[in-house]
C-alpha cells in the first residue's frame, strides 16, 4: 500500500481523530479501532454527509514506509507501522511515529524483519498505553517502546518464545490488546493460543492451552485483533484463530468456549456489537474457497463471504 495514501487525512476524519496536548483524552485513538475496540467516536459536530467533490484535504505524510498498519493517535503524535529500507537496499519493519502539527517524523522503532511475499508491509496498528507503544510485526516480534523517544523497553517473539504459529505463510496480523497491567495477543500455538504479558518487563502471565479445537480450520493463529467482553458477569477475550471462534477468561487465560463453523478459510475478525451482553450477541465473519484456481495466479479464489450468529448451542451457555 503506498504509504502516502495511508495517511492521506480529510477534514472530516481529522475531526474524529485529532487530539490535543496531555494525557489520553476522549478524542485519543490509541488502538486498533479505537479506545474500545468498537470502531466508535465520541466526538461530536461531524459531517452527515460528504460535501460536493469530496471532504477538503488538509495534508499529508510521506516517509513511513510500505504497509497495511492503521494509524493510532495520542496528544500530539500519530503512531503506525511501515517498512522501511535500510542503508544497504534492504527493508526492514518499523513503528513510526510523526508529529500530529507538522506531520515531521519523530522517531522510528525497529520491529523485525519484513514479510517478503507479493505484498509485504506490516498490518498492525501500534497500540499506545501510558507512556508505552506496542506493536507486533509479521514475524511474531512483539516490542514495547517508550513512546517519547522510540527506546525499546523489551521484546517477545510469539513463535520463538511462545511456542506459537500461524495458519498460513502470511504471518501475524494482529494488533495487540492492552488491558490493565497486561498485554494481551494470540502467538496460537497449542499451549499458547493466547497469551497474556506484563506490559512492563514482557513476563508471561498466563497463555492459553487449546490443543484439541477440532479437525476444521487449521491451527495457529488467524488474522484478528482481540476483543475484550464482559459476558453474564465473565470478564473474557474473544478471537478468531485458525479452527474458529474461542472465548478466554480475562484473568486465567483458561479456554471458556469454542466455536468451530463450518469448513471455511478464518480469514476475518470476530463482530461484536459495541456492547456484548450473551453469547447471542456474538457473530463472526468468515470467507470460503472456491474449489477452483485463479489461472493467473495459481491461488484458490473466494467466493463469498459468511456472517454467522452464534447458534443455540451456543447461546444456551447464557
């Protein structure tokens, strides 16, 4: 993705995001999707609809690199993700961060290595929390960055030193969740499907043991971002890996549920409405491949995508 466009920003969605001096504040974006994962803005005054020929240009930012991340916005400074080239004509992956008044780049945080495929970049939208950034690249590097100056504080890798995985070859995607005193990811190995981490020093805390889900999907992680829920009381994270739809206790890490849908390709997240009160209220999103192949390409095609409610079976554990 050209990495003008990736910060290409309206007059209107500036308004959503743009955030003053201090402390986080109402108008913060700190993590994939907002403060609560929801995709919801408070603030208020938008447009209701699109002005003639479009939302006027207020700027942009170059420099930040090939990817797929999101940005995040804190106080004065936008956080994301980038590949960047490096003195000798390689690349490798970075969280940035720019200066929300000027858009000047502040500093540049090593990550790890880039995903060298037909589409490279990172996906990951860094997640802010205090004076800390958290970012997790497509090889499995989880860093923890100060946030002033870009200094790394500690690193994991979901593979090497969790004992994770991925469905595929097109590596992690994930936007890791910051939840009190803990980060939150999926490294989706089978004693490590999730894994919970001291956001100060990287020590684990607990992960979750899931190593029977089924024969459908495949196992390791997929291609979703955590999301927090309190459900009948139970404080949990829900995500999508690769055999399906699984529920983890908030402070144990111990599985609660699974949902394992028919055969399909686990290529999206979760949906949760922005308040999840009964298993009922929980959908996922799934895409199935078609038996055939791109001739152009040799890969299996999509042929359409599938959004599911949860079954009975499932919303009689309410």
């Amino acid at each position: 993705m050209n990495s003008l466009l990736r910060l290409t920003i309206s007059a209107t969605a500036f308004a959503v995001i743009a955030a003053t001096a201090g402390a986080q504040t109402s108008s913060d974006w700190p993590t994939f999707r907002g403060p609560n994962r929801d995709g919801i803005s408070k603030e208020t005054g938008l447009l209701k609809e699109w002005p003639e020929g479009g939302p006027k240009l207020l700027w942009t930012a170059k420099g930040i690199g090939k990817g797929y991340s999101n940005v995040t916005i804190v106080g004065k400074r936008i956080f994301t993700m980038g590949d960047l080239a490096e003195a000798d004509g390689s690349q490798k992956q970075y969280i940035i961060a720019l200066d929300l008044a000027t858009q000047k780049r502040l500093w540049t945080a090593l990550v790890g290595p880039p995903h060298i495929d037909g589409y490279g970049g990172p996906r990951c939208a860094p997640t802010i929390s205090g004076d800390s950034a958290y970012a997790i690249g497509t090889g499995g590097d989880l860093v923890c960055v100060e946030i002033a100056t870009g200094k790394e504080r500690w690193r994991k890798n979901l593979q090497s030193d969790l004992g994770g995985g991925m469905m595929s070859g097109w590596k992690w995607a994930e936007s890791p969740l910051v939840d009190g005193n803990k980060v939150v990811c999926t490294p989706g190995g089978a004693d490590s499907l999730l894994a919970a981490l001291d956001k100060t020093t990287g020590a684990v805390i607990w992960k979750t043991s899931a190593s029977n889900l089924g024969s459908r999907g495949k196992d390791g992680s997929g291609y979703s971002s955590i999301v927090p829920a309190t459900i009948n009381g139970v404080k949990q994270y829900v995500q999508m890996v690769g055999r399906g739809l699984v529920g983890v206790d908030a402070a144990t890490g111990k599985l609660l549920w699974s949902y394992i849908a028919p055969p399909t390709t686990w290529r999206t997240s979760a949906r949760l409405p922005s308040k999840v009160t009964s298993y009922s209220d929980l959908q996922l999103t799934t895409r199935e491949v078609a038996p055939r192949k791109s001739p152009q390409t040799g890969r299996s095609k999509f042929t359409s995508s599938r959004q599911t409610t949860l079954p009975a079976t499932m919303a009689a554990l309410s």
